[in-house]
C-alpha cells in the first residue's frame, strides 16, 4: 500500500463509482504521491501536503463517456502566501497544476488508456483570497480525454469560509520528441 498519499480523515481517499480494481487503485495512489511528492524541490513542502480525499470515476450523462471526479484538500500555511498575506497567485496555479495533473493520469489508469502529457495550456480565475489556516478543498473534474489533448476544470474552494478562491481549465497534451 502506497503510504505518502493520506486523506485528512483517514489514511486513503474514498474511492467512489465505477469499480476499480486494487491494481488501478494503487496504481492511482503511486503515481500521486509521485507528482505531488516528486523528486525536484519546486514547491515539495506544499505538494507534501497534499491530501487526497475523494476518487470517483463516472459515466457523464450527456454522451456517456467514463470521467474523473478528484478532489484535495491542504491547509493554507505561511509559505504559500504572496506579501499582502494572501495565497500567491503561484501557488494557486501549481496547485491547479498537479491536482488536475493526477485526476486526468488517473482517468487513464481508470479507462487503460495510455496516459503522459505535458501541460500546454492554463486558464486560471482568481475570485477570492485565502489566507493563512484557511482549509482549501481542491476539485478536479475531467471534461475530455483525446488522442491529442486532454483537459480538466478545476474549482479551488475555502472550505473554511464557503467561498470560491479560483476556478482553472487545464489543457495538456503529449509532449513531442526532443530535437537535436
């Protein structure tokens, strides 16, 4: 069992929907607890703390295809503030980032699809603060899943106050070979 990826309520995130199996699971699981815990020091002491609390896979309505539903939760702390005492606009986007990152890898764990993208486009609207020892809830929704783009909306709540912090669209896609 896959150890660095905790929910605030209990040890693993509630699983919801359609059936997954433990190796999809734990597949989920690892590669989460690699992109927000990775190997590089860019914003390792927020992305340490990082909760995942909610995994759903579903059916959309509209056209019937298998989507994602995850959400995040972090508190707010001294190192993620910009100097008006308010979460950086930085950090907002790198939570936007990552968060959205795993729940569409996840949508590929969930569908087997195959599933490395790089990001190519973030579209990101601020419409409250969060300060210091807000609780912030991140959901994540996938919208699309393509050959060539992938996307998901993501909503930043404080779910201390009840307010909307940001809302972001997350365009990725393959990354392209390297020339030398």
């Amino acid at each position: 069992m896959v150890q660095g990826i905790k929910s605030h309520q209990s040890t693993r995130p509630r699983f919801l929907g359609q059936d997954l199996s433990d190796s999809q699971r734990e597949g989920i699981l690892k590669f989460a607890d690699f992109i927000v815990r990775g190997k590089g020091p860019f914003a390792q002491t927020v992305g340490s703390r990082l909760e995942m609390t909610e995994v759903a896979v579903f059916e959309r309505e509209e056209d019937g295809k298998t989507q994602m539903r995850m959400v995040f939760e972090i508190d707010v702390t001294r190192e993620m503030l910009n100097s008006g005492d308010k979460m950086h606009g930085g950090c907002t986007m790198f939570l936007i980032d990552v968060c959205s990152s795993v729940a569409l890898v996840a949508l590929g764990i969930a569908t087997h699809k195959y599933a490395n993208f790089v990001s190519q486009a973030i579209s990101t609207v601020f419409h409250a603060p969060a300060t210091e020892g807000t609780r912030l809830r991140i959901v994540n929704n996938t919208v699309s899943f393509g050959a060539r783009t992938v996307l998901a909306r993501v909503e930043i709540w404080d779910a201390t106050n009840r307010r909307l912090v940001a809302t972001g669209v997350h365009n990725q896609m393959p990354p392209s070979a390297p020339k030398l």
